[in-house]
C-alpha cells in the first residue's frame, strides 16, 4: 500500500515537473519572440533614422516637382526619390503672395495638427541669392524656418496662460486692472506698447487684445518656477526630431520679479523656429498633444523604399480641457473687433475666409542693429476646415510690407476652398 502511494507521489511529481517545464518552454518561447520582434522593430527604426540622415542632405540637390495623382511635391536627386507631405498648390500659392509682398524675410507654415504632416513650409528672403533656394517649391529649405533667431514676443502669453490655468491660479474669467502699464518697485515697468490703458480687463480679454501690463501681472503671480516648467513642457531648451537640422527654442526666465514680468509677457527671454511654432498651434488644436512635425514622407531607392514616416507625440504641454480653453481665448484675437488679428481677417465686419473661423496669437518686436520688426502670427482652424494649424512670421524694416496677420488672413482667403 505504501509503494503503491509512494509511485502515485512520484507520478504526480514527474507530472507537475512536466508542466512546468511545458510552461517554462512556452513563456522562453513568448520571450523570445517577443525580444525578437521588439529586436526587428528597433532594427528597422534604426534602418529608416539611418535612411534619414544620409538621404535628406540631397534634397538641396533635387529637382522638384508635382505628383498628378495626390498634389503633393516629389524630388528626386539622382537614383534617390522624395516623397513630401507638402500641397504643390497651397506650396505654389504661399510663394507667390511673400514674394509679391517683398517683406526682408518670412516664413509660413501650415501643418495637420493630428498627424504633424507639414502642407505648406513656404519663405522669401529679399536677399536670398544662395542658388538651392531658388526654383519652384523649393523655398521649403530655407533655414529661416529651422531658426531660433527670432524672439517669440507675445505669443509667449500663451505658455504664461497656459501655466496660469493648469496651476489654477487664474482663469480666462478673472479680471485684472491695466493702467497702460505694470511697475516693478526699483526696476522698471512693463507698458503697453501704444500706451492704451485697458482698464478692468479679463485675462482671456488681455490674450486677445495682447495686454502687456496684465501678462506682467500674472507671470509675478504665476512665478518663476511654473513659467520655467511650462517652456520645458512646450519642448524649449531641447532637442525636436525634425527631418533637416533645427536649432533648439530658447527659453530663460530672469531671477527677479522684472525679468519675470518681461518673459511672462515676452518682452525677453524666449527664441523660437516657425516650425516649433506651427507645432505649438498645433497642441491647442489637438487636444494638448504636441506632433512630430515633418515633411519627408517617403524615401525610395533602386532596392524599394528606404524610409517611411509615421506620426509620433513629442510632448503634452497641456491637458485637453485647457487646451480648449485656450483656444477660446484665442478666438479673441481673431473674430472680436479689438482683437489684435481682427483686421487681418474680418471686413466690414464680415468674415474674408467665410464659414471656416481661425484662432491664434499675434506678437511682435522691434530689434536693433539692424532696424527690424518681428511680426508673428500662429493659430490654426476652429470650425469649417480641416485640422490645421499655422506659424506666420513676418519680418519688416522700416517700410512695412504686411503683418503676419494679414499675411494669413489674406493667403487663407485665396486657398478656404481647398481647407474645407
């Protein structure tokens, strides 16, 4: 009796070493499939970031033109072929209206805010002689759209928002009092630039009407750690994978109350690329997720394709919630007379891009050595259109040529029919 128990324990035991074992090859097998795919997958990103690199330097030696069946702009250089997500025509258009106003530089560009796919990267140089940048289409290599050479100025006001609201220490309804002007007791004032006194005024109000002496207000409240946390979030001071070469967005905040004051209401402090701007239009569009932006789709070669895109989030500077609140905020500087684009957009008080409705952030500044006039302009579409979002920077002398505003408004104006 004992012997029979003692082998019905060692079938049990050779039985449950048998499952185990079972299972044991099966989870090694799971591991290894699964490292082995996770292995392929890396492989091929490595392949494709590779393909990359050595490939999109030609693209200066490319001869371009238009895809009949999709519009969009090809090149091919050598046995090397291009793929773009850039419109021809909304490409062609863009070139054609910077040219024909003449300013001494600018840039426009227009991306899907769901996907980061760039339509339009389109920029004018009046002394642009360099020979790879001349040509149909081909404006969309200019450096002045990788540049962090150019001062943010007020749409700065949205990261001091953006930090206000998520902090929760103001809201778009909170009032504030504007004399035309903001001092800090021993340094300095932050004044309105036409010296309007606004009075009591709403913070989504001031976004709208760009208030300096408000913004400065709330950039003290807000501190200087926030302000510091929220440029990090919204991507400055770091690397953004980009299909070219793009300088980095600079941003830094003063230690005392004043300099604090100037960057919340972007005076000083922060530098930024029109890409990286369309890119920030583009995270208030799309439920606070900031895109990849990128404008090679494709790379082909004798052997097949050698690079493909794929859409990927670089940052969540803001949750959803605010990032439809301030796009609200931004409606103001568009469709509410006093707005600081309103006259770039509306006539008579009628909209020129009719049914489709913008939003967006205006700023300008003034440099020295030589005179320049910084003008911006970022938003994207609110209702009527496609997804899109938009970074105009206009840049004048002396002799003003057109705001960055009106730039958009009037180039939207010409292309509604092809965003709806």
């Amino acid at each position: 009796m004992k012997r029979k128990q003692q082998n019905i324990n060692n079938m049990n035991t050779k039985s449950k070493i048998f499952m185990t074992s079972v299972i044991m090859c099966f989870v090694l097998t799971a591991a290894v499939l699964l490292l082995g795919r996770s292995y392929l997958k890396n492989m091929k990103a490595a392949r494709q970031a590779q393909a990359l690199r050595q490939h999109a330097g030609q693209l200066h030696k490319a001869v371009f033109g238009k895809d009949k069946k999709t519009g969009r702009i090809t090149g091919v250089a050598g046995d090397i072929r291009f793929g773009l997500t850039l419109d021809a025509e909304l490409q062609r258009i863009a070139e054609d209206m910077l040219k024909a106003y003449n300013p001494v530089k600018a840039s426009f560009i227009l991306l899907d805010a769901e996907t980061g796919e760039i339509m339009v990267m389109a920029a004018f140089s009046r002394k642009r002689v360099e020979l790879p940048m001349s040509g149909r289409y081909k404006t969309f290599l200019d450096p002045i759209h990788r540049s962090s050479a150019h001062p943010m100025a007020s749409i700065a006001k949205l990261v001091t928002a953006s930090a206000a609201i998520e902090k929760k220490i103001f809201g778009p309804g909170d009032t504030f009092h504007c004399s035309g002007k903001f001092s800090i007791k021993g340094k300095g004032s932050i004044s309105d630039p036409k010296g309007v006194a606004h009075g009591d005024i709403t913070m989504g109000r001031a976004l709208a009407s760009s208030c300096n002496p408000v913004y400065a207000q709330i950039a003290v409240k807000v501190g200087r750690a926030a302000l510091v946390e929220y440029f990090d979030r919204f991507a400055f001071n770091r690397p953004i994978p980009f299909d070219l070469p793009l300088e980095e967005s600079m941003a830094s905040v003063g230690n005392d109350d004043y300099r604090l004051a100037r960057a919340g209401s972007g005076f000083e402090g922060a530098w930024i690329s029109p890409v990286h701007a369309a890119a920030i239009a583009g995270a208030f569009r799309n439920g606070g997720r900031m895109m990849k932006p990128y404008f090679i789709q494709s790379i082909s070669g004798p052997g097949g394709k050698l690079y493909g895109a794929k859409k990927s989030i670089i940052a969540t500077p803001v949750s959803a919630r605010t990032a439809k609140t301030l796009g609200r905020m931004m409606s103001g500087t568009v469709n509410g007379p006093g707005g600081t684009a309103y006259k770039g957009f509306y006539k008579n008080g009628e909209s020129i891009t009719g049914h489709v409705r913008f939003v967006g952030k205006t700023g300008s500044l003034s440099g020295d050595a030589p005179q320049l006039h910084y003008a911006w302009f970022i938003g994207h579409v609110e209702k009527g259109g496609r997804p899109l979002a938009f970074s105009s920077l206009v840049v004048n002398d002396g002799t003003w040529k057109i705001k960055a505003a009106s730039f958009a408004g009037q180039y939207f104006k010409a292309v509604v029919d092809d965003i709806r």
